[in-house]
C-alpha cells in the first residue's frame, strides 16, 4: 500500500527538516517528532563519560581525540589542523602523550565499546603515540589557560611524572613553579626506572622541554632535607606539592636476600639506567611478574645473561604489559609459573642458588 500526501503538512514539513543536534545537554526532556497520526520520541541524550576514559587512570578525553580526527572532512580543516588540535586535546590531562604512548598498559581499550565486536577495540594507545610524537616532530607549543600571573608561587618537590604533571596544570593557569629535584636529571621513574628502548629519552627529553617553555624552572641535584630544607620551602612558597616517587624495590623477606649480589629490580634499573656498569654474570633470575620485573629481565639479557623469571601466580594473572610478556618470551626469557622463592643459598657472601615451592 501506498501513502501518498495530497497537501502540505506543516507538521510533517517541520520533521522531515529538523536538524537533531550533535548532543541535547537539556537532560530529561522529549523531543516529540509528529507523523501523520502518529508520534515518536527521540531518545534522550544522557551525558555519560566514555568508557574509554572511566579506564583511564588520567582521565584523558579520548573520544574528543579521535572525533577531532575522525571529522576532519566534515568541518573542512586540514589533516594538520585536525592533528594539532588532537594534539592539544591530549595534552590538556597530561603533558605527556608521546611518552604514555609507549609505556602506557592501555586500560582504556579493554573498556572500548568496539572490543565487543568483531574488529576489536580501537587502537587507542598507538594513536596518543603517533599524535604524541606529531606534537614533538611540529614543536607544537602548549597554551596557557590564562596570560594572568598569579601572585602565588608554588613549589613541586619531585620532577616525576606526577610532579612534572603538577607543574603543568599549574603552569597553565598561571602560576609560577619551581620543581626541585635530587637526581641529575628529570623526569623520575620514567628516566631512570624505564629502560630505553621502552622509552627512548630523546622523546622523554623534548616532552619535558616542552613543560619547561611553559615558564615551568627545574633544578636538580637538589636534595631537599639536605641542600634546601622543608623550612626554606615554606617561607619562600605559597604551596608545595611532594611527588618523590617510589625508588625503593620490595623486599622478599627471605634468608640471605641481603647479600652483595641480589638487588631489588628498582636499583638495578636505576644502576643501568645512570650509566654505571653493572656485571650481571651468565644465570640471572628475576622475581615477580610486573612490569619492573620484565624490564628487569630484558635488561640482564641485552647484557648477556641467561634469564630466568619466577612468578608465583598463572601467566594471566601477570600483572606486565601483555606486550612486553609476549617480547620477553621471544627474547629468549624462560618465565616459570606457580613458583614461589623461600630461601636464598649462598657461598662466599653471593648468592649461587634460589630454593623455591612449586604453588598449585
């Protein structure tokens, strides 16, 4: 059966050229669409958060990344356009895309609606990557919230990621910051926690000078409690904030864990990655199955050891980046599963053995 209209409908008219916006922030309200003698509610829009962002830890706005992209034909700008303004969008949670990029274990795509169909989630973590470094290749530059500066200083004792990041944020609104820092150099775990082919510090360095165009003043081989106390912070600042890291490993609490060859995985990364000389020998076995551990481990293969990894728990319960699982495995890494150390055998004051209980 066919309908055919014989004369205008004003009502009909008026839906069938009603433009639906993009989002209704009106939540709560019906918009009603007449058709002949029938009518039909248009969903509600209710403002949600994306799941990708519930699962990220930094609460980056990663839908707005991609749309800005996605939607580069539709608003008539250029591919660069589109990047910068991804770019910028990324940056307003953290200063550090190109650096998260690559060392990020991704939460956000295990809550990505896309990885319930057959496609898989979208690659997220390769996008912050590539617009990261878009970021560096162009120089892009990070924008102020404000040209005010404000009256009160601030002081950020730790030149981590989180006190680098707190930095930022305050920076951006216009406060003048002064980030102290014990090692030689910034950037905290990420510089001498991660290993370099993680994370190279050409990258880790320009993402750091890009915070420090900001206005943003770093000193290091500034130990506070030692070369400028907490006292001498509180007359000369209006506020401090205290990111020191965690740079102490986790101690087994085993007999002879204390001897002169067996060291946490936190010093050992610190000792590599300041650019001492560490002899490792030929057998070289690691504990634990999170991401220091894995960086631990490839670290004393690159050196020339056989390792091998005792994780107490199943291989999907590893706690690593699934990735760096996956390239340990291949770089020849042996991982024992279900093991546990209890005791550490040694001769001479070195550790020559590890006693371990098979787990079930």
């Amino acid at each position: 059966m066919s309908i055919k209209f014989t004369e205008s409908n004003p009502i009909l008219d008026s839906a069938l050229t009603y433009q639906f916006p993009e989002y209704c922030e009106e939540q709560g309200t019906d918009k009603v669409v007449a058709f002949g003698n029938q009518s039909n509610k248009c969903p509600i829009y209710v403002l949600q958060v994306p799941p990708c962002t519930v699962g990220c830890p930094a609460g980056n706005d990663i839908r707005s990344w991609l749309t800005i992209v996605q939607k580069t034909d539709l608003k008539k700008r250029s591919w660069e356009e589109s990047y910068e303004l991804a770019w910028r969008e990324a940056s307003k949670t953290t200063p550090f895309p190109a650096v998260c990029g690559r060392i990020c274990p991704y939460p956000c795509e295990t809550k990505c609606n896309r990885g319930k169909k057959e496609d898989g989630a979208v690659n997220i973590n390769a996008f912050e990557r590539w617009i990261g470094d878009y970021g560096i290749a162009h120089g892009l530059q990070h924008e102020k919230l404000t040209e005010e500066v404000m009256d009160k200083k601030v002081a950020v004792i730790g030149a981590g990621p989180a006190g680098l990041s707190c930095a930022f944020q305050l920076a951006r609104r216009g406060y003048p910051v002064t980030v102290f820092e014990a090692f030689s150099r910034p950037g905290g775990m990420l510089r001498y926690g991660i290993p370099p082919y993680r994370l190279p510090r050409n990258i880790l360095d320009a993402e750091i000078k890009a915070i420090t165009r900001m206005g943003v003043e770093i000193l290091c081989n500034t130990v506070i409690g030692k070369d400028k106390s907490l006292d001498d912070l509180k007359t000369e600042f209006d506020a401090i904030f205290i990111g020191i890291g965690a740079h102490e490993g986790i101690k087994l609490r085993i007999e002879s864990e204390d001897v002169s060859n067996v060291i946490s995985g936190v010093t050992f990364l610190n000792m590599i990655n300041s650019g001492e000389t560490v002899h490792v020998g030929d057998d070289v076995v690691v504990i634990g199955g999170g991401d220091s551990a894995i960086d631990a481990a490839r670290v004393a293969r690159r050196l020339g050891a056989k390792v091998t990894i005792l994780y107490r728990r199943t291989r999907t319960e590893m706690p690593a980046i699934e990735q760096e699982i996956e390239e340990a495995l291949a770089e020849d890494i042996d991982i024992q599963y279900l093991i546990t150390p209890i005791d550490i055998r040694t001769e001479d004051g070195n550790a020559v053995a590890v006693e371990c209980l098979r787990m079930e």
